[in-house]
C-alpha cells in the first residue's frame, strides 16, 4: 500500500484526491494547503489529517508518495522539497514556468533517486490513448496533418486569482495549451520551429487566445488554446491520413470516430468509469484520465519500475516549446528549436 500525501488542495488538489479514494494499493495519508478553509474542507470531504506545511507533514505523517498540486509558479519549490525529503513526486502540469526551473526539478530527482512524474492527463486520457493507437497502426495511412484544439473561459476560481495572474500561470499558453503541446510531441516527436500568433498578447493575464503552427518536416500541426470563450469548455483532436481520417472532439456524438470515404464509424475504446463527479469548479467533468495517471504513478513507485510514458525531460521540453511560441509572439518569427 502506498501512502499518498497530496499538497494543494485546489480544484486539481481535489480531482487528484477524489481519485485516491477509489484506487486500490493507495491511501491519502493527508492533505497539505496554507488555506485554513481549503483544509476544513478536506478534512470534511476525505477524512484525512491536514497540515498547513509539508515540514508539519513530515514530521507528522509517514508516507512516500507527494502529488503536488500546488499553483504553478510554486510547482518546483514543492517538488524539490519533497524530493530532498526523499519522496517519490508526481507533479501536475505544467512542469513548471521556466526551463530553468524544470532543470530545478530534474537535479534534485537525480540527487534524490527517487521517481518525479509531471501528470500531462493527455498521455492517460481514453479517447487521446486510442486514437494514438489508431495513428500508430497505419490504419490511417502517412499522416499529412494534425490539429488540436482546448478552448474555454477565463478561469475565475483559483486560490488568490493566481490563474488571472501571466506572471504566476503564464495564461493560457503555458497552463492550458501546454496540454497540446505535449500531446504533439507525443504523436509526432519535438517539431523542427514554430510560429505563433495570438490576440490580447499585453493583458495582463498574459495570451487569452493563442494559434501554434508546428513545423516538421513531413506533415503540418497547428493548435488553439484559449480563455476568452464566453462559456462552456471543449477539446479536439484531428489527425489526417492519406486514407482515412481519426476524429476525437468533446463535442461530437460518438466522440471519438474514423472518417473514410464511406463515411463515419465510431472507435471504441475503454472508458474508466468512476462515480462521483472530478471537481467541483472548474472544467473538469471526468476523473477518468487523472485516475489513470495517478493510478498509473502509484504502480510505478510500487514495482519500483521508472515512469516511461513521459519523462520530466519530455515534460521540459514542452515549456521549451512553450517559450518558443511566446518569444514568436514577441517577434512576429518564426522560431527555430535547437
């Protein structure tokens, strides 16, 4: 059984736990957060002790396993503080605002020994699983292009506004496009350069609505993010072949299909179904991707065996990438990757 202290107790703080609570071989040991109220509530929700500090925690609490869901700008504080403690880390996206940061992190895993994972929910999430396979097996033929798109409102709900703030989330670049950038780079490898245009790239909440076009050298890939829909939230992806075409959008019924010249067939794949909704604010309607995740995590830690299906350094890579596309925002160039 491993034991799983979870520190940030937000709207991922609170996904990331609704999962634990239904997961054989883990137990959330407790509940970390500076917020005396976020800490009543978890205390209320989940039956767990809570500490206002990871130092009160280790002092209190055994366990081997931090999931660090604090905001962004303090993911590597958290991360290398419980590395150093010589704990196992699984961190939540993005990794964190500056590669430098990432390295942070990625020195004290390797000084510690011990497993860091940074959760992308992309690489874990049933319809992104499948219709990677499908692109894998050739069913579609030589992939031509590939577009993805995240879009949703500004997200009002989180801890001192820090999600409003460019300087501690990086705006919808870095916090939700990140996702698409990653899963990019899970189909297709690291692009070539990329350029990026955006509109309101001076608020101060940093891009609300940003276009990326990815170059590689045998097919095209582009992706939207944005935080300025007036409501609602959806995510595509849409991968085409020189023979058929695989489809996965929120918005569509069934969600996930295969497009040929014959028309539409569904794609089945398997859904982890879990009771209980993932969050009580913001976007997030299904654990099953996070379950999957953590799941997957705890596992690794448990057999000892390194987490593969995305290192920190492919996680470093996306912030890469990520700075890539705001310094073309900046420019107005393309922006080439060495």
């Amino acid at each position: 059984m491993q034991r799983v202290a979870l520190i940030g107790y937000g709207v991922m703080g609170g996904t990331h736990a609704n999962g634990y609570k239904e997961m054989p071989g883990a137990e959330l040991a407790c509940v970390i957060d500076i917020d005396e109220e976020k800490r009543k509530k978890a205390e209320d929700a989940l039956g767990v002790k809570t500490f206002g500090s990871m130092k009160e925690a280790l002092d209190a609490e055994e366990f081997g396993i931090v999931d660090c869901c604090l905001p962004t700008f303090l993911h590597t504080e958290g991360a290398v503080e419980a590395l150093e403690a010589g704990k196992h880390v699984i961190c939540e996206k993005p990794m964190a605002l500056t590669v430098d940061e990432c390295q942070r992190m990625i020195d004290a895993r390797d000084k510690s020994g011990k497993f860091l994972m940074i959760a992308h929910v992309l690489r874990w999430w049933p319809e992104y699983v499948k219709l990677k396979e499908v692109v894998e097996s050739g069913k579609i033929g030589r992939v031509r292009n590939t577009m993805c798109i995240r879009v949703g409102g500004t997200p009002m709900w989180s801890w001192d506004k820090w999600l409003q703030d460019g300087e501690r989330s990086g705006g919808a670049l870095v916090d939700l496009h990140v996702h698409d950038i990653d899963w990019l780079c899970a189909l297709h490898g690291r692009p070539k350069a990329v350029f990026c245009t955006a509109s309101e790239i001076d608020r101060a909440t940093g891009p609300a609505h940003v276009f990326a076009n990815y170059i590689y050298d045998d097919l095209a890939a582009c992706a939207e993010g944005a935080w300025d829909q007036a409501s609602g939230f959806a995510m595509a992806c849409r991968v085409t072949g020189e023979e058929a075409v695989v489809s996965y959008s929120s918005a569509q019924s069934p969600t996930l299909q295969l497009l040929t010249s014959e028309g539409a067939e569904p794609i089945e794949f398997e859904k982890v179904s879990l009771d209980g909704s993932a969050a009580e604010e913001g976007n997030i309607s299904d654990l099953g991707g996070y379950y999957a995740e953590c799941k997957y995590f705890v596992d690794c830690v448990e057999s000892g065996t390194t987490p593969s299906v995305l290192s920190p350094e492919d996680a470093m890579q996306n912030i890469e990438i990520a700075q890539a596309e705001i310094e073309s925002l900046k420019t107005g160039k393309v922006v080439e990757l060495p």
